[in-house]
C-alpha cells in the first residue's frame, strides 16, 4: 500500500554527479523537478579520486558548462588546486585538472540544489517504478511513498546490487559503505532491462600527518588564475600541492606473494573491470618488467588530513594493503584511515538507450551515468546533464536535444554508448573523437552556448557576453586579414626575435600569424587592435588562424559524416522486410535502432554492402511515397 | 541526391576483349573531354560515338586509342549523363584509362553503384527492388572477394605490419595526450614521430613502384635498341631472342598492328618495340631529328644503346648519347674481338651512371652480363622477381597514393611546426587508408593498443 506523495514533470533518483546535472538541468528548463537520494549529506560525492577534468574529461567540464550546467562552477569554487596539461602540445588536447575539497564540493552542490526553483529534494531509497503499458508513470520508495511524474532519470550509480570486496571479505554495500540498492536493481530486470556486471576499484585513504613528504617530490598547482565555467570571476590562488613517490621491487614482491590472496584471482570477482584503471596488482602482473609505478598522494580537502592514494587501487587483504605501503618511500608509517576495496555492479547494457538516453522499451524512463556502463564523475555529469534536458523536453512537450560526434564530447560519449555498447566501464579518451582539433578546451562555449541558450539554461547577461566575444573575434580575424606588413626594421626584429626567418616580400598579417614562432602577442606589437582585445579574443584570434589548414580539412569531414547523419531511418522501419541485410547486421540494427543512416554505419557487425542496401530501401521507401501521392 | 561523379570499369575482365571504362553523373562529359584528344564531345550529339586518344594530362602523353560513347542523360542507365571509354589493349590499357579518370576528379564507384544510380533516379521499376538489393549485395561480396583475392598474403602483411607500426606511434602519442602525468612514459618527439612517417612513406612509396613495375610485368618493359649502322643491333636482338626463346605476338586491331617481340630476360619481360623500324632507319638522328627522335625514345622504358669496339665514335654516337641521357640506358660495346679503335675513357665519359657492358656478340661473350645489367635496371638491384609484392588492384593503388598523400601532409605539418597531436590527424587518417585496404576499420583497436603496450591507471 502506497500514499500518493505528488505529481511532478520530471523525478531524478539520485544525487551523483549524474543525478545533479539532471535535476539542475531539468528545473532550470522549468520542468517541475524531485530529486530523491539515499542520502543527502552526500550529494555529488566522489567515491574515489578527488579531482576533477584532465584530457577530455576536462573539456566535458567546459561542454557542460556552456551548456547551463553545474559542475564547472562548484570545482572553481571548491579546488585546492589547478593545473592546465598538455601546455606543450596543441590546442586541442589542452585540459583542466583540479584537485577537490570532497567536502566542500558536498556542501556547494546541496547549497546549489536546495536554492535551485522548481526542484524538489527528498531523502529516500526508491525499490519501484510505476510502469503502465510500457510508458513509465513515477517511482515508489521503501517508505511507501507514490510520487508521480511524466518522466523518470535514473541515476544510481555503482549501488546496484553493489557488492564490496577486500580479499575474502565481502558484503553488499554502495560504495563507501552506503546501502545497496537490491530491489530496484531487480524490478529494472524484472521490467525486461538487460543488465551486466562491472567492476571498479579505489585505493586506500591515509591520514597525512603519518606521511613523511620529504622522501616524495611535490607538484604544485599553477600559480596563474584558472576557472572551468566561462562565469567565474573569482580565482583560488592559495593551492595545496600534490605529491609523488614509486612502488618499487618489494612492493611488487609483496603484491606478487600474495596474489592468491586477491579475489580478483582466485575468481571471486566476477564483474568486468576498466582496462585504464587497472589495480595495483593487475600493473604488477601484466607489466611485470615495470621496476617502478608512480603514485600520486593526493589531499581530499583543506579540513581533512584524509589522502588518497592514487596508484595503489586495490582488493587485496587490508594487512597486505598495510604491508605494501610500508615498502613505499614516504610511506613507510602512513596510518590506512580506509582500506582500498573492489566493488561489483549492475549496470544497464546502454544499447538499450536512444541517444536521448530515453530507454527504447519505456517509455519516459531515463537512466544516466555510472548506470549506463561509464565511470568518472564527468562521464557522469555529461550524460546527467542531457538526461535532464531531454526528461525536461519530453515531459514539456519539446524538441530533444542530441548533440553530435563533431559538436562536443558529450556527443561522442552518449554515441558510442548507445551505437556501439561497452564491455568494460567506459572512459572518455581523447582518442575517441575523431574530430578532436574541433572539440577543444578553448571553444566549448562556442560550440555550445547558443544551444544552452536556446534551451533555456544560459542567462541572457551571459548570452550577450558571449555575442560579444564572437563578434570581438571575427572582427578581429578579419581585421589581421587585410593587413599588409611590409618587412621593414620592426618586422624583421619580430621575427628575427622568435626565432624564424625574415621575410623577403610583404604578407598578411594573418599569415606571418600562422608561422609556429610567431604568437599573437607578437603581431599585436606590430600592428595593435583599436582597443585591448580580451584574453580569451587574442587566444581564439590565434587558435583559429594557425590551424586554419587542419580546421577547414576537419570542417570538410564534418560535412560528409554530417550527410550520412541527416539521412534519416523512419522509427517504425522493419528490417526484416528488407531483403538482402546480412543476418548479423540485421539483429544489430534491430538493438540499435539507429536514428540515422550514418549512425547505422557505426555499429560494428553492420557492413559498407548493409549500409548501402538500408540507403537504398530508405530512399526507395522515400520515391514510393511520391509515387503513390 | 549524389552530385559526384562515379567511374568503374564496367566490362568483365578478359584477355583480348574490349573493355569500357564508364563514367557517370553530372561532370562525366567534362571529365572525358579533359583527358580526350578527339572531337570535343560537349559539343556533340546524344547516343553518338567517337574515335581519338586518351592523353594522360599529367604527363601530356598519349595513353591509348579509344572509341568513346557519349549519351546524356536521362535517357541512360542511370539517368544520369553517361560516357563510356571503350578500350581494346586489354586490362593493362584499361587499367590506365581509368587511373587517368580517376585523377581527373572522378570517385571511383562502389560496387554495384550504377544500379543503385539507375534505381534511385528511377530508371528501374520499383517492383525490382528485391533483385536490385541481391545485385548489390552480390556485387558487393564479390568485390571483396576479388580485392582480396588479388591482395596477394605478402601485400595483406606488409600493409598490417606497417599498420602496427602506425598503431603503435599512434598509441604512445595518445598516451601522452591522455595520461601527461605518467613521467615514466617518454614524450613522443617530433624526431620520432618523423622518423616513423618517412619509414612508412618510403614502403608506401615502394609499394606505388611495384605497381609501375606490375604494369611493366604485365605488358613487358618496352625497349628500343639503337646504334649507328652496322654496330651489331640485329645481332643483339637474335642473341637475346635466341637466348631466350622469343614468343612472337600479334596485336591485331591497333592501328599500329607492329609485330612486337617479347623476351623474357632473367624474369623481365622486354618487348622490343619497333625494333624493326629503328633497324632500318639509317641514321636515326639524321633523319627523323634530334628532337624527334628523342619522343622516340621516351616511349622506350629501356634503351639498349650499342657502339662498335672497333670503330672511332663518331658524332653521331655522341648525339645518340645526348638523345638518351635521361633514360634507363644500358650501353653496349660490341665487337671486342676487333682491335680497340673506340676512345673507352670518353665511352665511359659519357656513359656516367649508366651501365656499360663490354660485347662480342659474334663469339657470344658478355650476353650473361648484359642480361644481368638490364635485370638491375629494372629491379633496382634490390629486388628479386620472385619476391616482389605487387599492387595491381585500381581500389588499392588509389588508396596507397591517398596514404601517400597523407603521410607527405603529416611531414608537411612537422616541418611547419605543428604540435603533434594536429600532425597525428593525419597520421591516423593514413592508418584508417591503409585499413580500407586490408578491409579493417574498426577505431577501437588504438584503445586497445594503448592499454596493452602501457601501464596506466589509479
Ligand atoms: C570504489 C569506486 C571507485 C571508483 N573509481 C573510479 C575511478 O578510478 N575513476 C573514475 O573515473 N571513476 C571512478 N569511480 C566512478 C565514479 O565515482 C562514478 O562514475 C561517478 O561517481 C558516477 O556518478 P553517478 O552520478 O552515476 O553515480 P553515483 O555518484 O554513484 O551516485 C548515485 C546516486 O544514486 C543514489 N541512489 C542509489 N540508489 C538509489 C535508490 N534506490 N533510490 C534513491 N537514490 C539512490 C545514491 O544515493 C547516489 O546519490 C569509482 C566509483 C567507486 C564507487
Ligand atoms: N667482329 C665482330 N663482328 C660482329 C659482332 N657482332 C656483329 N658483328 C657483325 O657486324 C655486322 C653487322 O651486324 P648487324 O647485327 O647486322 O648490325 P646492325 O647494327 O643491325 O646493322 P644495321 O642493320 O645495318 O643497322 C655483321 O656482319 C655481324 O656479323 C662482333 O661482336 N664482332
């Protein structure tokens, strides 16, 4: 028996980085929006490494960003300190990182959520959905509570059916000693949800004053003011360091010894772990030539002497935990405050979700994050935020919004989810854009802010900014376009200066631009704008004129997948009509339901001769129409 | 709808039969006018056919003899304007028809493509889509097939080796990209990253040769015996013949309908071209011109070059000797039974890189030599015939030249400084090329290089 606790547009369970991101999202559209969560103390927590962005995780900050989301916001408030990587490659594979205050991270999300209009929060363990022929209706919770929605995100993380291990102990539990979530787990399943297990892991936390720094190198933040949102104002510049220090052979010794004593090999575990975060004794076994790993020691906030490990991700028993540490310079008398561990999961096989992240069989039910068979709390937050969006869009009656592989990341994470699957936990890599000169760190909010606006997520003070920075930036291409430089006495100077060749004849100002030794600073000197162009102006102005070759080739590519991705597949298309597909491709295309043709041709199992048969029964569908009018 | 146009070569295969190469869509007239020496076709009626040459317009060199139809669309197959080049000298002159369309701007078409043109523009009835699919899917599978059927295993595993390779560079730039903390992970330089480049470039640029020589395999490697009267040509020619058993073929149909001898020396096939006619010619330089008997010369891939040991050079030698100089030349002094009348330091003067081999042909001495010398000419001295790779699939040498193409753009990028994140666009795009060709595309294979040649992780 359950009491009928409300009606809403939109209900959120779960208060993970996904959960946040969608429920932000959701209200911000003016979807009427709840959120329920085990526990609220614990909004957006990071069960594992405190940081935050790094190559392109870093760059889905951004993207999240200049779309109206939050988490770039709460980290530039909330960091102990932040760097910019790859500073000596491209433009492209720049990235933010920043180390987090874990509990002021908490704080700053519940203070954002518990302000936001039109979102509701509520602590409580959901066990059901309310499905009614196949379109979902809302939620009930173990309290017997009956909430009532349009649309439903599910956002429950690593808690499903979640099982902690630590050598041969093991216990069902969320991470960190959370409850588990069994009956929703089982109710999805029970709804025809298809599910599979995975696995992650976490190293051990040690209390800093047992830490003796002087054996370990330091790594410091950057000392120049730095911010993921394009809003922020205001910079930390008080940071706290990062230190590093090796395993060494007597770790490796220990780990090797001892391996029987890991559930990961005596067959304990059973869920599929992420190959790029492998534990400490997976490295000892497959790179066994390795004399050393690093390990970064890493604060979890200013008011903690909590640290984190980072390197010794582990099952193993706690008194090996505690034995390899002592082999560890710096490390030798660290106190383990908590013990590494190993979880185990249900998660959604995605294949099942459109790109909206809609499932295909309920209708109104979304699910994001963790969930959905990624890992990382960016991961996390870029599908939160487009689940949000499109549970907003549908339970108001608008157009969805999906982004595409060439326009963000968050468009390349979203389709390779549900075009392709995943049979380990999937992280963003920079290597999975194939337009990765195009998705920068530098030009998310130009990429996204018009959207963001468009949808209702950025103010208008903040749309008018970025007009400006646009208009700042054409004119000033534009500019630098029609202005001859004569190599006289200065320009040679310049030049000269930075190291290349003088010219011999006159040039565009835009072209000496494009020469690698020169920077924009340097022909601002030669022939300066009518007023100080902002930071940002002079970084794109450079950007987009150096690499102009490889963006017009980029933009032509574009172009031809975007043909491939305008020819659309009618939903109610039935591919056991179609005569000629292969076996293989045609079950794979029965999954997927690509929207689009170019999407079709992503799923592996789906050949070039299948492709062009599904091209030709769509455009002859298409003449049959016409003919028959 | 499509707006580009296709090209293929649209006849079955044969010896001796006439093969087309057909071109279809909007810029198929133009296209053909570009590369046709005839009347121009822009100007000609529907349905109409037309005799002249196709001239290669890189090279200005005339390739073949052709008849070509013109038919304009929509009364054609595809509905689309339609130019069919109708080949006679078998797959090699077909070969180089459509090598010369394809540079001109023409793609070549997927199988099965013009049906689908036909089909999609309504040209085929709708009741027939189910056969039009089975044709596609059949074109389709045969293709591959073929492809790679003609792939021989060597080619199929220098091209997944330097795949790796690629594979390899690619994914140690990644990681350094993707994980910058690791230390332990040295930073791909610019040195190696070129280094790695201009190996694969150089075996593509290999690969690109054997298809040269492929060609040449296929058609014999044209060679023009020349020398004043009385050196010893005609006797050269009966020792190499009668070394080598020459197999004596007619080309009926040609215009020129010569009598070409073929011989097969150490594994290189020679056709001696108007050999016949050179014989005759009583001072070739005198009477058909300097200049022109330089054109002569270029459509020989081989000059034999014979002087006479027994004689003074004479102006006329010298002459010859300019004629050729840029050449694959291989010169012969004949009559070494006679007493020495021939100024050897100024032969050998002008002979510069040349080989130069030493011949009495009447006492059949040197004729191992010089077999030897024309095998080097054409194998480089480095390669053996048997264990040459050879790329004679059109699908696959205009991949390997978009490869090339590639790869000379990433070196473009390094030398112009690029970072190398921006010049691996276009090493990566070379993997995917080289991929199509082995008939393996799938992106996931550099995730999975990164995690097994790497350690990384929390
Ligand atoms: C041990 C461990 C190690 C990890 N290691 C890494 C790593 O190395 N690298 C990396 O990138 N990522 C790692 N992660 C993953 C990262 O923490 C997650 O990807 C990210 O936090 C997922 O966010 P989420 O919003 O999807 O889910 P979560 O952050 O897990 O949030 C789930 C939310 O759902 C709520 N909830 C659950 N069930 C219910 C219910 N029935 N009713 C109501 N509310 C419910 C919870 O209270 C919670 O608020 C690790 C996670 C764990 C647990
Ligand atoms: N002594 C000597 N005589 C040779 C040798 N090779 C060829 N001859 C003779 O030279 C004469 C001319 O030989 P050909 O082979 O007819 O010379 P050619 O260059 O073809 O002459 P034309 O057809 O007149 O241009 C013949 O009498 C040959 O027998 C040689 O090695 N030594």
């Amino acid at each position: 028996m359950t009491y009928d606790a409300g009606r809403y547009d939109v209900i959120v369970i779960g208060a993970g980085h996904a959960g946040c991101e969608a429920a932000l999202a959701s209200a911000k559209r003016g979807a009427k929006t709840l959120m329920l969560t085990l526990n609220l103390d614990l909004v957006a927590f990071m069960p594992c490494n405190p940081s935050i962005g790094g190559p392109a995780k870093g760059v889905v900050v951004r993207e999240i960003d200049a779309l109206g989301g939050i988490m770039g916001k709460i980290i530039d408030k909330t960091h102990i300190q932040m760097r910019m990587l790859n500073t000596g490659k491209g433009p492209a594979v720049r990235a933010l990182r920043a180390q987090a205050d874990k509990p002021l991270y908490i704080q700053e999300m519940k203070d954002t959520l518990e302000n936001q209009e039109n979102l509701t929060l509520r602590q409580g363990m959901v066990e059901r959905l309310i499905v009614e022929d196949g379109e979902v209706k809302g939620v009930e919770t173990e309290t017997k509570a009956a909430y009532y929605a349009k649309s439903v995100i599910v956002t429950t993380g690593t808690f499903m059916r979640g099982k902690v291990i630590i050598g041969d102990l093991e216990y069902e539990s969320g991470p960190n000693n959370q409850r588990p979530t069994i009956s929703l787990s089982e109710h999805l399943e029970e709804l025809g949800v298809e599910m599979v297990r995975f696995k992650t892991g976490t190293p051990m936390r040690v209390n800093s004053h047992t830490v003796d720094y002087s054996k370990t190198e330091i790594q410091p933040g950057d000392d120049v003011p730095r911010a993921f949102s394009y809003e922020t104002t205001e910079f930390i510049m008080d940071q706290i360091p990062c230190w590093l220090t090796y395993t060494n052979e007597y770790t490796h010794k220990i780990i090797d010894e001892n391996l029987g004593l890991s559930p990961m090999y005596s067959g304990m575990i059973k869920g599929t772990g992420p190959r790029y975060c492998p534990s400490i004794e997976d490295k000892v076994v497959r790179f066994h030539d390795k004399p050393r790993h690093q390990i970064f020691l890493e604060p979890e906030g200013r008011n903690t002497e909590e640290v984190y490990v980072q390197g010794l991700s582990t099952s193993l028993p706690e008194f090996i935990q505690k034995k390899m540490l002592e082999t560890v310079p710096g490390l030798e008398k660290a106190e383990i405050m908590r013990a590494g561990y190993a979880i185990e999961y249900d998660s959604v096989v995605p294949t099942q979700l459109w790109p909206t992240l809609e499932l295909k069989n309920i209708k109104g039910l979304f699910t994001a994050g963790q969930i959905n068979g990624t890992s990382g709390y960016e991961e996390a937050a870029a599908q939160g935020i487009m689940s949000g969006i499109n549970a907003a869009a549908l339970a108001t009656d608008v157009d969805p919004l999906i982004l595409d592989r060439s326009q963000a990341y968050i468009g390349v994470l979203i389709d390779d989810l549900v075009t392709k699957g995943t049979n380990e936990p999937y992280r963003l890599l920079t290597s999975r854009a194939e337009f990765r000169l195009m998705l920068r760190h530098d030009n998310a909010d130009l990429r996204l802010t018009e959207i963001g606006y468009r949808i209702g997520m950025i103010s208008d003070e903040r749309y008018e900014k970025f007009q400006e920075k646009k208009r700042l930036i054409d004119e000033e291409k534009k500019r630098l376009e029609g202005i001859i430089l004569k190599p006289d006495e200065q320009v040679q100077k310049i030049v000269e200066q930075a190291g290349g060749t003088p010219l011999k004849e006159a040039v565009r100002a835009s072209d000496l631009l494009k020469r690698p030794e020169m920077t924009y600073e340097m022909i601002e000197t030669l022939t300066p704008a009518d007023k100080e162009l902002p930071e940002d102006v002079k970084e794109q102005v450079e950007i987009q004129t150096k690499y102009s070759g490889y963006i017009a080739k980029a933009l032509q590519q574009i172009e031809r997948m975007k043909k491939m991705e305008d020819k659309k597949i009618p939903e109610n298309i039935d591919y056991d009509a179609i005569h000629g597909i292969a076996t293989e491709a045609r079950d794979k295309l029965k999954e997927v339901r690509p929207l689009s043709v170019g999407q079709a041709s992503r799923i592996s199992g789906v050949n070039p001769s299948d492709v062009s048969i599904l091209l030709v029964y769509i455009e002859q569908g298409k003449i049959a129409k016409v003919s028959n009018e | 709808m499509d707006t580009d146009t296709i090209t293929a070569i649209s006849t079955p295969l044969g010896e001796g039969a006439i093969a087309i190469v057909r071109l279809s869509g909007p810029d198929a007239i133009s296209i053909a006018d570009h590369l046709f020496e005839g009347k121009k076709l822009e100007k000609q009626t529907s349905h109409t056919m037309h005799y002249g040459k196709i001239i290669d317009p890189e090279t200005e060199e005339a390739a073949e003899e052709v008849m070509v139809s013109l038919m304009r669309g929509p009364k054609t197959f595809t509905r689309e304007d339609i130019v069919e080049i109708n080949c006679h000298g078998g797959l090699v002159s077909v070969n180089r028809v459509l090598e010369i369309v394809l540079s001109q701007g023409a793609r070549l078409a997927e199988p099965g493509e013009f049906t689908k043109r036909a089909f999609l523009n309504g040209r085929i009835d709708l009741s027939q889509a189910e056969a039009v699919m089975d044709l596609i899917r059949a074109k389709t599978d045969r293709a591959m097939n073929v492809a790679l059927k003609q792939m021989d295993g060597r080619l199929s595993k220098l091209i997944q080796s330097l795949r790796q390779q690629l594979l390899e560079t690619l994914a140690h730039v990644e990681v350094n990209i993707d994980y910058p903390e690791y230390d332990d992970v040295e930073e791909m330089s610019h040195q190696m990253m070129e280094e790695k480049t201009k190996e694969v470039l150089q075996e593509v640029q290999k690969l690109l040769q054997t298809s040269q020589q492929g060609k040449i395999l296929r058609e014999g490697l044209a060679t023009a015996i020349i020398g004043r009267p009385n050196v010893g040509k005609s006797s050269l020619m009966n020792a190499l013949v009668h070394e080598n058993k020459a197999i004596v073929t007619e080309v009926p149909g040609t215009t020129r309908d010569v009598i070409e001898e073929y011989v097969n020396v150490r594994g290189v096939p020679l056709r001696l071209v108007d050999t016949a006619g050179i014989r005759e010619t009583e001072d070739i330089v005198e009477r058909i011109g300097v200049e022109k008997s330089r054109q002569v010369l270029t459509e020989a891939d081989l000059i034999l070059l014979v002087l006479n040991y027994g004689d003074e050079l004479t102006a006329e030698d010298e002459k010859l000797f300019e004629a050729v100089e840029d050449l694959d030349v291989v010169v012969i002094v004949n009559k070494t039974d006679l007493p020495e009348k021939l100024d050897m330091e100024r032969v050998r003067e002008l002979a510069r890189d040349h080989s130069l081999i030493t011949t009495s042909l009447i006492k059949e001495e040197g004729i191992d030599e010089l077999e030897q010398a024309i095998a080097d000419v054409f194998f480089e001295g480095e390669l053996d015939a048997g264990d040459m790779t050879y790329v004679s699939n059109v699908r696959h040498i205009q991949l390997l030249k978009q490869a090339k193409r590639s790869l000379e753009e990433a070196l473009n990028g390094m030398e112009m400084g690029m970072p190398i994140d921006v010049v691996q666009i276009d090493v990566t795009r070379t993997w995917e090329i080289l991929g199509e060709i082995v008939g393996d595309t799938v992106h996931e294979s550099l995730i999975d290089q990164l995690f097994s040649q790497f350690c990384l992780g929390k």
